[in-house]
C-alpha cells in the first residue's frame, strides 16, 4: 500500500479508515468495485469505528458500577419480571419522551442489573447517560459550599438525557435530602428522564426523606410519565452465595416484595 496514502489518512485522523484500507484494496480489485463503492465502504469503516469509541466513551462517562447488558440477565431466575416491557424499554423511546422509570423491589432481584441494563442500550440509542447511587447523589449536592459549587453540581445532574438513581431506600437518608432530590425531579420533570429503583414502596419515601412534604411532591412528579415495574422473587446474591457454599438454592430464603404494591402507571401513546 502506498506509504502517501497512509499518511495522509493519519492527518485527517482517519485511523478506522487506514485499518481497513488494505483490505477494501483487496476487494475493490478482486470484486471490481467502482469507484464510488470503494469509496463508501471506506467511509463507512470509518463512521463504524467513530460510533464505537463514542459509545465507549459514553460509557466511561455514565460511572457504572458495573458493566451490565441485558444479554447477560438470567430471565428465568424470577421469571415474573416483565421481560417484554424491559425489552420495549431497551428501544430508548422513553428517554425520547423525556419519561421515567421506577423499579420497585426487594434486595437482590435485578432492579440494578436492569438499570444499567438499560442505561447501556440508551447510550447505544445515542443518549448520554449518568448513573448513581442515591447516596453519593446526596452526598454531592450537600458538600458545597459556595452558591457557584451547587450550581455547578447540579447541573451535572440536570445534563444527562437519562440519569439513574439507584440503591434508593436501602437505608434512611441525612436530613434535607428531600429538598436536594426534590429539586432534581423538579428540573428534570418532562426535559429530561430519570431511572430510579427503591427497596421499599413509595408509602415509605416519606420516612426515607424526613420529608413527607418533599417526599409526596417528588412522587407526584416522578410518576406523572412514569412506568413502574414491580419486581418479586428470589435474591440473585443470596443463591449465588449459596451455590458458592455448596447449599441447594432451593433452600435459600425467597426474598419477598414489601406488602404494599406500587400503583400501575399507564403509559401514554
């Protein structure tokens, strides 16, 4: 291959390009190409290898714990999980429609592997996302000091087209975290869409917050374009702890949903 052309496609940064160059060489002879064939194929090399570091970059930025597809989750395991609406849901059309998500249920049964689930087909739909825990959520908006510092961190959380918020209701939150996710909500209401999953029914959000007022507006909100997905069934980590030991899995406790339900939430056409 000529050394000129390979350098000249290093100037203009085409790196996806000059890894295939040899290649469509070779075929663009053996097959005859035209032209303008040879051309698109190149380009499209290029655009191939372009979308993919973006969507690896995206991916970075999110701050995932963990790196979770929806390929890689075990539907039979709780096989009461909706697995045709998540499906829908991987489309991204609700992030689309600046709608929100609430998956509801007791520890271990997926809600985190599904959200980050999700979150990575967003980010391959095109969307920049941003996952966290609630705790470091609130742990950032309370640490500032100055007006400047607050503003700047909250619009980190306003930025995302899907922010996902996790872990909530796991333990009772510090004082004033109502007012600091409240505001989240409120700015994100119908602009951008949010992802959370709770641990306990959002009778109980109230008593999380120390804010009942906080509590009741954010759920008002949140579930104004909301679908909510409630989850039942056994602990992924409990089995997984217990084939580890060399138990029977069946002989594990059943993790149960809290006796309350969430109400359904029809999603609009």
């Amino acid at each position: 291959m000529n050394d000129s052309l390979k350098g000249s496609a290093r100037k203009l940064m085409l790196t996806g390009l000059l890894s295939s160059l040899e290649l469509r060489l070779q075929e663009a002879q053996s097959h005859q190409l035209t032209h303008a064939q040879f051309l698109e194929l190149l380009l499209q090399d290029e655009l191939n290898v372009r979308q993919q570091r973006q969507i690896e970059r995206r991916i970075k930025a999110a701050q995932f714990r963990e790196r979770r597809c929806l390929e890689d989750f075990d539907w039979s395991f709780n096989p009461s999980i909706a697995r045709s609406l998540v499906y829908q849901l991987a489309t991204a059309q609700f992030v689309r429609q600046h709608r929100d998500l609430l998956l509801l249920g007791p520890p271990g049964v997926g809600k985190s592997h599904l959200a980050q689930a999700l979150g990575h087909c967003a980010i391959k739909a095109g969307f920049a996302v941003l996952y966290v825990s609630i705790f470091d959520l609130i742990r950032e908006l309370q640490s500032d000091s100055t007006a400047h510092e607050a503003q700047r961190t909250l619009s980190r959380w306003l930025k995302p087209d899907l922010l996902i918020i996790d872990d909530f209701g796991i333990k009772t939150l510090p004082p004033k975290s109502g007012e600091c996710l409240l505001e989240i909500i409120l700015r994100r209401h119908e602009t951008r869409s949010t992802v959370m999953t709770s641990n306990r029914p959002i009778e109980e959000w109230g008593k999380l917050l120390h804010d009942v007022p906080a509590a009741t507006a954010i759920i008002d909100r949140f579930l104004h374009h909301a679908e909510v997905i409630q989850i039942t069934g056994r602990s992924f980590r409990l089995n997984e702890a217990a084939l580890q030991r060399g138990r029977n899995p069946a002989a594990t406790t059943t993790t149960t949903a809290p006796a309350e339900t969430a109400p359904r939430v029809e999603t609009q056409p």
